[in-house]
C-alpha cells in the first residue's frame, strides 16, 4: 500500500539567515484590535494566537505592533512605546505570554511592525502625521496630517529598531516591517503623499531612503540570524502613485538589505486592493493593467506582479491575497513565483485551514466574502452610486471578519450566521468605546 503524495506545502523552507519555517502557509497579518486601555497585549491575544499556532501554519504574523501609542490604526492596537534602546519597556510581561502562546505548536511568529503614519482616524488621532501635509480622501475620516521634520524620521527609525530587540527578546522568531497600504513607511514611498524637496523626498532614492535606513537599524540591533520580512507594495494602483516599476527598484535594493522574507501586497485606505475592491475609481491609474484572466482563475490577486519581481529578488517571496484552493496554491509554489502562501479571513473562521490543506483534509478554505453585502444588486450593493452604502458593504465585510476574530480571542464560537449590518454596527460601537477607553487611560497617565 503506497502512501499518498505529500503536499509542496508541507514543505519546510530555510529563509537566507538559517532560520527555517517548517511549511509552506502563513497567516498573513490582520489587525487584532484586542489590547487593553494601555495598549498591551492580553490573554485574548494569547488565545487567539494559540488556535491560531495549533492551526497548522508554519508562520504567524500579527497585527501591526504601533511604534507610537499617540498615532494609532485603531483603538485595539499594541503599541510599543516608549521603546527603550536597551531594557525592558512596559507590558514585557505580556509581550512574552503572547509569544510564548503563539509559537506553541512549534511554529514562527513574527510580530509586523508599524507607524500608521496619516491613516489614523479621527477618534483615535487629531493630528496624525506623514510625509507631506495631504489629507486622506476617505469621507472627511482623517485629519489633515502634519509633515514630519527629519528629526523626527530619525527618531521613527530608531523606534523600530527598538521595537525588533524587544519583540526578540520577548520570544517572537523573527519581525516584519510594515511598508505597505499606505501607512507611514509606504506613504513615503508614494509621490502623491511625499511632497517632500529633502533627502527623504522626490526621487526613488529618497523617498525609498526610510525603508531602508530602516532595515538597516533593525539588522544592527537584532544580529545576523534572526528573521527580518518586509511587506511592500507591488503596485499603489493610484494616478501619481508608488509603481509596478519603482516596487521592482526597491526590491534591487532590499537584495542589498539581506532581508529573510518579502510579502507582496498593493493598494492602499483609497484603493484597498487588498481587500479585493478597487475603492475610488477618479484615483486609479488608467495604465494599470486589468488582471489577467489567469489570474482570476488562479486566484490569488498579486501573483502577475509576483512573477515579475522574481526576476530581481535574491530572497523567498510571500504572497497573499485570494488563494482559496490547495491547487492554486501548490501551482503557485511549483512556479517558483511564491515561496509561501500566505491566508488571512479563512482564518479567523476555521483555524484549522493550514493543517487540513497540508494534510488533504480538505482541497479549499472555507469562502465567506461572497455573500458579505447588503444586497447582490442595486442601489445597497458594493458597487452602490452612493458613497456611504459602498463604504458599508466594504467596511461591513471587514467587521464581519473583526467579529470572529472576536469570538475566537474570547474563546468562544465563531458565528458565521452574522448579517454585515450587525457586524458594521458592532464594530463601530467596539472602535468607539476602545477609543475612550483609551483617552480615559491616557488622562490618568501621570
């Protein structure tokens, strides 16, 4: 009797600094949304990240870990800060519980990095700030952000540096550097958001100059063997935006940064291609291209531009973003385009998606986005002429999936029944308690 094939995703892969994932999947990051008032990490993070370990998956990456508490992506994030460059900063204690509970199973768990940069909402940040003064066009949400002086830069750099020596020290296995999206580090890679006429603005180089200065800083204080990722976009699909062309000039030169793992991604808040949409179409790029029909067949939504940075990377690449079946995914890792796939909202329903696709348990993740809208047709549809009911069907998927990663931090079931209104309304209800929670707490700071 002959044992069947085992899966190219059940195989380990040895990253270029000796570290090794021991399989093919990884959770890709999603925001958690579950720290405390202070901004820490707490049992609900370690039971999420548990299930999640259990799951299968052969790397974790949180939600984005803020370098500074006072500009935030949503009330519930962690934030390091002050991150001391020697030392232990407060809540170690917790930052070491959650590492300890998400690399359970014998798994890497990084911890994604990130200042959210102008894409900070109202009720969490009054001034947010980027690299240049231009607002986020997103229904009047975002304050105008003011423009960093280099000074500050500076300061930011460090910052993540600190924060990669604690997450080490705190047990997380390697860290990944959030440019993407839109957020402070991808803002400066965009000319549309980095107006600036310094060493940090106008060319490639320049605006490149934060990314990489980055890296660098983070190498320095976390030694040569432990894992460092980068997660960029391949394309801000945005007129005047970060390009296709200049993804690829930046990939030549983190070849240079000896970086463990790329992650592939695009779009930003006014293009979430991310999240499958296309957001405002007066901002897209007439040159971009429509995708491919292979593409759409093979699921995953950024393998063409995969396929092209191949070509110039020294280093393994992470794709995320619409694989479904065990299939594309095997397809994609025999074309050498993807060394790792990566799965986010299949997740946050079924934990145990990693560990069936590699074993043949199952030949598809369970798909839910589908169905998660106000109406299929018509005026309360996603593609809705009016503004606010598109924005509930995009947002409302988007809480839909917050829900359950809910339910599973709280050890409770997951509830695929639930309508997207009541999710969106849930949501907005949880974003805003948080937040004056979170201004309550920083009014009792001495």
């Amino acid at each position: 009797m002959t044992s069947a094939p085992t899966s190219t995703l059940a195989q380990p892969l040895k990253l270029p600094c000796g570290a090794v994932l021991p399989n093919r999947i990884a959770k890709g990051a999603m925001t958690e949304g579950v720290a405390d008032a202070h901004l820490h990490a707490t049992v609900r993070h370690q039971r999420l990240y548990e299930r999640w370990s259990e799951g299968g998956a052969g790397l974790l990456i949180t939600g984005n870990v803020m370098i500074d508490r006072g500009i935030l992506e949503r009330p519930g994030n962690v934030a390091i800060d002050p991150a001391p460059a020697e030392g232990e900063p407060e809540g170690m204690a917790q930052l070491r519980d959650w590492a300890s509970a998400a690399t359970r199973h014998g798994n890497h768990c990084w911890m994604q990095i990130s200042h959210a940069g102008r894409q900070s909402p109202r009720y969490v940040t009054g001034r947010p700030v980027g690299p240049s003064a231009v607002q986020l066009k997103l229904m009047g949400n975002y304050a105008r952000p003011r423009a960093l002086t280099e000074t500050e830069i500076l300061d930011f750099i460090q910052r993540f540096a600190n924060v990669a020596r604690i997450a080490k020290e705190a047990g997380f296995t390697g860290v990944q550097i959030h440019s993407a999206h839109g957020y402070l580090l991808s803002s400066f890679l965009s000319p549309v958001t980095n107006q600036r006429e310094d060493r940090w603005g106008g060319s490639l180089e320049n605006r490149a100059r934060f990314l990489l200065e980055t890296l660098k800083a983070v190498r320095a204080k976390v030694g040569p063997d432990f894992p460092i990722g980068v997660k960029l976009n391949s394309d801000d699909f945005r007129q005047g935006g970060f390009t296709h062309e200049e993804c690829l000039q930046v990939v030549k030169w983190l070849n240079l940064e000896k970086i463990d793992l790329l992650e592939i991604s695009g779009g930003t808040y006014e293009q979430p291609r991310l999240l499958g949409h296309t957001g405002d179409n007066s901002t897209v790029r007439e040159e971009v291209p429509a995708v491919r029909e292979s593409t759409r067949q093979r699921e995953a939504y950024f393998l063409d531009y995969a396929e092209n940075i191949r070509k110039v990377c020294d280093f393994p690449l992470m794709v995320t973003g619409g694989f479904r079946t065990r299939k594309a995914m095997e397809e994609a890792l025999a074309s050498g385009n993807a060394n790792v796939i990566g799965l986010g909202r299949p997740l946050c329903t079924d934990p145990d998606t990693p560990k069936d696709l590699i074993t043949g348990g199952i030949e598809q993740a369970v798909t839910h986005e589908h169905n998660l809208h106000l109406a299929k047709k018509g005026l309360f549809s996603p593609a809705s002429p009016l503004t606010p009911l598109k924005v509930i069907n995009v947002l409302g998927g988007q809480a839909w999936y917050y829900q359950q990663i809910f339910a599973l931090a709280d050890g409770r079931p997951v509830n695929t029944r639930l309508g997207v209104m009541r999710a969106f309304s849930a949501y907005f209800v949880d974003e805003l308690s948080s937040a004056i929670r979170l201004k309550k707490a920083a009014r009792r700071q001495p």
